[in-house]
C-alpha cells in the first residue's frame, strides 16, 4: 500500500484534501489521524487572511458551492498554534500554500523550509474563491510557469503544484508544472459554480461565485488525471468527488498513484479510514502484487 509522491513517503495512497479537514485537531477526535496516508492542511499565506464574508458555502445537488477565501492564520499563527500538535503524529504533514503575488508565493515557500515537522508543500494556483491571485496563476501558462520555478528555488521541500480544471488543455499544465521543477502535480481543485435564491433572485453566497466540489465534479477529475497521467512522469494526486472505494479506485485505475478525500470529511469523517481498507481489500481479492500493479492500469480500448 506504500507509494512516494515526489520524495514524500506514504504508508498509504490516500491523504485528506487541503481546506475540508482544518488542520488536523478538528477531526482528532473523529479520525485516527495516522491511519492516513497524509494529511493535507488548509491553504496557508505570508499573512492571516479573513477569509470571504459570509455566507460562505451552500449545499446543491452533487455537492457543495464554497466561498471561504483561503482563510487562515498566517505562517506564524500556524506554525505556532498548529505544528506542535501535527508533530505528534506519525503522518507527513504537506502545507497547502498562496498568495496574492509571486512574492507571497515564494516568501510563504521559504519560511516553511526550516519548519520542523513539514514533509512537503502543496502550491496552490488553482482555487477560484479569491479575487487576486489563487486562479490567475494556474490559467495561464506563462504565470504558471513563472510561479513554480520562483517556489522550486525558493524551497528544499517536496513540490506539489495543484492545477485547475478551468483551462482548454490540462495536458499543457501539467508538462510545464513539471518542467519547472514540480515533484508532483495534484487535481482537481472546484470548478467555479454559482447558486442563485430564486425567492430574492440574489446569490446564495456572499461572494456571488464559489467553487463546485463534490460528486458532481467526480468525472471530470478522472478524466483530466488520465490526460495528466499520460503526459508527465511525476506522480499526480487525483481528488474530486470521492465519495467511497470505487471513486478511489477510479482515479489511480486512471493515473494517479494516490488520492486525496475532499467534500466527503464534511459529510462522514469516516471517508478516508474506509477507503484506505477498501482499497487494500480491493488489491486483495484482484490479486494484485499490490497497489503499484492498480497505479494506471486503465485499459482504453477494452
């Protein structure tokens, strides 16, 4: 069941995905956090963040609409209130980082490398729910080209760039993501959605447009993994949607070497525990040599 995303090693292929667990306290009484494979925290920046005013999240069909805005204590709040409870366990801890600027970006990066306790950083370029920065990295090339080369000099740690669904050609991102030093890329982040409240004819989020997760976006993830998948080299982390085993499976039968449960924490914390023991009961009764045999095993023509 062990797999290495990009130097970062994992007991098992599944993680939590960035802003649907906190960072880490919020589910320890509900999850035994070194079941997981890793645990993914909640974007952080150079500085607190207030976040979106509220309302913030509304549930629709096939999932969730969210406009949190990346709220966060900053590097210092974190790394003060937080890490010395993720130091406790035996669970690599990957950061999840933004900014408003690629000076935020790369100041973020460097502060984490001397923070004991850190096994890799996540670059954020992909979430639709702020207005500067976040998105307009990873939609153009040309920015996200820039962004990952200044944080891969920046940092000693693991890279891993999280793309966004939202341009015409993943296969593109995902080489120059690559190309510019990423260990690893992970997809995909929500998809811009808006809810209307038809009674007031007003939105149904303070911020008028959020981003989409859940079962809705599920397909889309795995296709756009199986198009990363056959492109670059770096193993990629598939998210979007995964509801149970089968959502799972789907994603690493299409490319990726591991999974990260997102919307799914919100609804049964339980999603990650039962995963992980569906997938090894999976690789059990297929009789696979184990879960490298799963690892892109998707058969197009059949």
């Amino acid at each position: 069941m062990a797999v290495n995303i990009g130097g970062i090693r994992m007991k098992n292929p599944v993680m939590v995905a960035s802003g649907t667990f906190g960072y880490g306290p919020e589910y320890a009484d509900l999850v035994d956090l070194n079941q997981l494979g890793a645990l993914v925290v909640k974007g952080i920046s150079l500085k607190e963040t207030p976040g979106n005013p509220i309302p913030r999240m509304t549930e629709v069909p096939g999932g969730l609409i969210n406009a949190i805005g990346l709220q966060n204590p900053g590097f210092d709040g974190f790394v003060k209130k937080y890490m010395p409870f993720l130091r406790g366990y035996e669970v690599p801890v990957i950061v999840n980082i933004w900014g408003k600027s690629l000076e935020e970006y790369v100041g973020v990066a460097e502060r984490f490398n001397d923070v004991e306790g850190v096994a890799g950083l996540e670059l954020n370029v992909s979430c639709p729910n702020i207005k500067e920065g976040g998105m307009a990295f990873g939609t153009n090339l040309d920015s996200l080209k820039r962004v990952v080369s200044a944080v891969r000099k920046a940092t000693r740690l693991p890279l891993i760039t999280k793309l966004s669904p939202n341009v015409s050609d993943i296969r593109g991102f995902a080489a120059a993501a690559e190309a510019c030093g990423s260990d690893a890329i992970s997809l995909i982040n929500s998809l811009p959605a808006l809810a209307i409240d038809v009674e007031t004819r007003k939105p149904r989020i303070a911020n008028v447009i959020g981003g989409l997760t859940g079962p809705a976006i599920h397909h889309v993830g795995v296709k756009l993994v199986w198009d990363a998948a056959r492109t670059v080299r770096i193993p990629i982390v598939g998210m979007g949607g995964i509801m149970d085993t089968k959502d799972a499976l789907e994603f690493m039968i299409a490319g990726a070497t591991a999974v990260a449960v997102g919307t799914a924490n919100f609804t049964d914390p339980s999603t990650a525990p039962r995963v992980i023991d569906g997938i090894a009961a999976y690789i059990e009764r297929h009789q696979l040599s184990g879960v490298d045999a799963l690892i892109g095993s998707f058969e197009a023509g059949a």
